[in-house]
C-alpha cells in the first residue's frame, strides 16, 4: 500500500504528462495572444484554489475519494499545466522564437 502523498505525487506527475502530451499532440490548439495565455492562466489557477471546495464537497459521494481525486484534482492540475504551456508557449512566439512546430524546410547546399 502507498502513502497518500506518493499517490498523489504520482497524479501530479500524471498532470503534468497529460498537459505535455496536449500541448505537443495539438499544437494548433490554445490561444493565439499573449492576453488570452494570460486569461487562460489566471482562470487554470482560479480553478486550482476553487478545487478544494469541490473536494470536500465530493467526498462524502459513494466512491467519493475517485471522485475527487479523478474528477476535481487531476482535471484541476492538467487545466493549470496546460494553461502554464500555452502561456509559455506565447511568451516564446511574443519574443521571437519559433513556438515550435517543423518549421520551413532549407534545402541543403551540399551536393551528395
């Protein structure tokens, strides 16, 4: 048997794999400014500190522990990762920098 705080370390970590394989399998998906990133981000962590209420709402439902952990604490931190990629996902195209994607193909100036 596993301790409370390894299990949900564990869903933490599972957050974090679930926002990363979204943000690299949809990269069109998410906001196209700086200002929505931003909202989106702000609204992810609104929800985080919203999502003890829910928790101890959920509870005392049958399975109540599935329910809160599954239902409003992994939703919660995938939300919260994934609005963190997309902001910093903006900040890279903001300054600069490709924002990811294949990018434009070169041809090579070597003759083989």
């Amino acid at each position: 048997m596993i301790s409370v705080h390894v299990f949900l370390q564990a869903v933490l970590v599972a957050a974090a794999a679930l926002a990363l394989w979204a943000t690299v399998r949809f990269p069109r998906l998410g906001p196209t400014s700086l200002t929505s990133a931003i909202g989106i981000c702000a609204a992810a962590f609104l929800v985080l500190q919203v999502c003890p209420l829910a928790v101890s709402g959920a509870v005392h439902l049958p399975y109540g522990l599935y329910v809160a952990v599954f239902g409003c604490v992994l939703p919660g931190f995938v939300f919260a990762f994934l609005g963190t990629a997309w902001l910093m996902r903006s900040l890279i195209r903001r300054l600069g920098g490709t924002g990811g994607g294949p990018g434009r193909l070169v041809p090579s100036s070597r003759a083989y």
